[in-house]
DNA sequence: GCTATCTGATAGCGCCACTATCTATGATGG
DNA sequence: CCATCATAGATAGTGGCGCTATCAGATAGC
C-alpha cells in the first residue's frame, strides 16, 4: 500500500486524513488501516468504483443512516445500464419481478434497484434467447433466502450494533463473490458428472 | 449501437466482419446480431471486460473447445488480485476451500480460478474481522449446489447441443447477476422484518 | 546547519471502452 | 451522367478511472 494511493484515497474522500501532530507528520492509527482494508476489500474482491466506496464510507461514517440505505447506496451503482428502447420487454420483466417479489411475500421495494437489476438482466436472457430461464428463478430465490437468512443470523450473532452498516455492506458484497464462486466450483461439479469423467483436469479420481 | 461501435469489436475480435458484397458494402445477418446481443449482455450485464469477452467469443467459436475450458476461460478474469504478503492466511484459506470441496465430493480443481476466487475472499473476510463468517459457508455451498443443479437441468431442457458452450457462459455470467440481485431483495425483506417496518419505503403491507 | 523525509497540491500516466476524423470507394437519384 | 451521400477501413483522439510522479514547503533527526 503505497504513500501516494493511500493519500489518494484521502483525497477522493475513502479515508480519513491523519492526524496532523506537527505540518509535516500525521499519525495513522487502527481505524485508519481498518477503513483501508475495507477498501481494498470492496475494490478488488468486490469490485467496488471508488465512487461507490465513497458513497459506502460516507454513509458508513454517517451515524444517522440506517443500514437500509446505506445497502442502497452501495447496490446503486451495480445497477446495469443495458440500453434499449424502453418498453420493449423491460415492462413484462419489471412485473414478473414485482409478481415474484408479491409471490414470495417479500418486503421489498419492487422498484428498488436490485428489482431493477434483475429486472434488467431478465430482459437480457430473453434478449440472448433464454427467456425460459425464469423457469428457474423459484429454485434461485429458494436459495437466495435461505443464504440471505443465514447472513442475517451471521450478523445477529458475530457482529456488534455499531458495525452493523459497515458489515452489512462486507456481508453484501463478498458475500456475492463468495456465492458466486461457489457456484462455479458447483457447475464444475455437476458438468463432470454429466459429462463423464473425461480426464480434463486435475481429475481426482 | 452505432457504427463506430460495432466496428471496433470487430477490430477487437469480438465480432466477426460482415460479408464483403462490395469494397464498401456489407451484409450483416442474424449471427451477426445475435453476437452483438451476447457481447451487450456480456459487458453490461455481466460486466465483463472486452478482452474477457473476446477469449469467451474465440473459444465459443472454435468447436474443438469445451464447455469446460470456455468457462475456465470465462471465469480466469474474475480472480480478483487483492495483493497481499503471501502465506499470511491465503495458504490456510486454501486449505478450507480444498476441505469443503473434499468434504461435498465435488469434482472440482482445488487449484482452479474458482477456488481461488473463493481462498481469496475468505481471506479478505478475514481480514475485515469477519473470519467467522466461514461458519455460513456450508450453506451458501448447499445454496449454490441447488441452483447449480437447477442450471444444468435448464441447459438439458432447452438448449441444443451447438448452444452448449455459449449457453453455459451466458448462464454463469448472468445467473450471478440473477441470484445476487435475488439475494439482495431477499435482504431486505429479512432485515424489514427484523428491525421492524419503520415504513422506510414502499411498504407493501 | 544539512540532509532526509514527510505533507499537501498539481499534473500526468496507462488502461479501457469507445468515438471522431479521414480517405477511398461505390450506392443513389434526378 | 454526374453530384451527393453513405459506407468501409484505418488512425488518432476522448473521457473516465485508479493510481503515480513531481514539486514546493516544512520539519525531524543527526
């Protein structure tokens, strides 16, 4: 971690500046290298802008916002732009959508961003010819809830109110990549058993 | 999509030139689009790069190629690089990612891009205080195994033989973005219950 | 004192996903 | 037939992003 990235951070806003102890020395202490792995974190592991981590440690750092928006802010920017002429298919997708959320009981906003996201990315299997596949969305929200309690319960018991925001948004966005690796590793599985054990790897067999 | 646009990812290999019927004039068809489509979907969406899509598009092309190797291909961009002095809790992470796998008899490479993706992680996890947070990972894992499951039985169902390789792709891709944009709704209905309806939204009740 | 090091500020770099401009060629229409 | 206009291809430029290099000014430490 380089002096210069590190005083870019303070700059762009991530990172508190250090305490000046005379004009030309500033100390550094545990929150500071706290708030930089946090950071690095969301910048390499989950891919983060610094633009959204800006708007994730402001509103961290805010101890009035509440960790519904603070989620908000940090899934604002993961919404895809996919351009295309509107009404053209976005609406079905925005109502099964809203027709799944209704399903499953859901409290959430069905014009919220992440509905959008998945409203968006809907149109863009359909788009791609795979319109069947919300043939399997029941079985992914299955899952989806089932992780999104475990996280919550994660959090109920490891993790103190006043971190509350700031692992939230850890929670939320690692969690994706861990998830997501996971299943990679899961598809490798199940390819090879389809497929037979063609000796295509490091076959552990 | 303008012009410009469509001939840049020809110049950069993602999409192949039209057919010449004239030095300048030439006809692009349905493949053509559909590339197009794929590539949108791929950048937008799945918000890979133009280079990873490119190695994604040359081996979708190439018919000697593997739905195995595609998505190695495919997913080889995702590790994140999260620089870090070596050994210093990646090699245990390691070690915990080759158990689970050992653990589910997954046949999967434990030395892989997605097991490192996931070491990787735990790793950051860890270094944001929250090394518990492995206690949940046999759930995500079960979660993952599901929705795995339900993605093979999609492609056996409704997919050709000769869109094997490009659907693969585009289901690991864009069913990451489904089932994180899922689990983030799920979310906040689990966290509207918990902490309460504070009518912070558009409660629906 | 004298050098080495730190600070903050400004400007620049390298990569990436385009986009603007240019020339040559040929389609198009009165 | 000929003026206009669009298109192909090539080259160079743009804007954004995540840093990074350079520079004055100030001070710590010898």
């Amino acid at each position: 971690m380089s002096v210069p990235t590190i005083k870019f951070y303070v700059r762009e806003g991530l990172l508190p500046a250090g305490e000046l102890t005379s004009p030309n020395q500033a100390s550094y202490g545990e929150t500071h290298v706290r708030r930089l792995r946090l950071i690095r974190a969301l910048l390499d592991v989950g891919g983060l802008s610094v633009a959204a981590i800006r708007g994730v440690v402001v509103a961290v750092d805010d101890p009035e916002e509440s960790v519904h928006d603070v989620l908000g802010e940090a899934t604002k920017p993961l919404v895809p732009r996919y351009d295309r002429e509107p009404g053209d298919g976005v609406e079905e997708a925005r109502k099964t959508v809203a027709g799944l959320i209704a399903a499953r009981g859901w409290h959430a906003d069905p014009a919220g961003p992440a509905a959008e996201a998945l409203a968006v990315t809907l149109v863009a299997l359909a788009d791609l010819g795979h319109g069947r596949f919300v043939e399997v969305l029941d079985t992914y929200a299955d899952a989806a809830e089932k992780v999104a309690r475990a996280d919550l319960e994660y959090v109920a018991q490891h993790v103190a109110r006043e971190e509350f925001v700031e692992s939230a948004v850890v929670g939320t966005v690692l969690g994706d990549a861990m998830f997501s690796s996971l299943r990679r590793l899961a598809h490798m599985d199940a390819s090879n058993q389809v497929f037979g054990p063609q000796e295509q790897g490091g076959g552990a067999e």
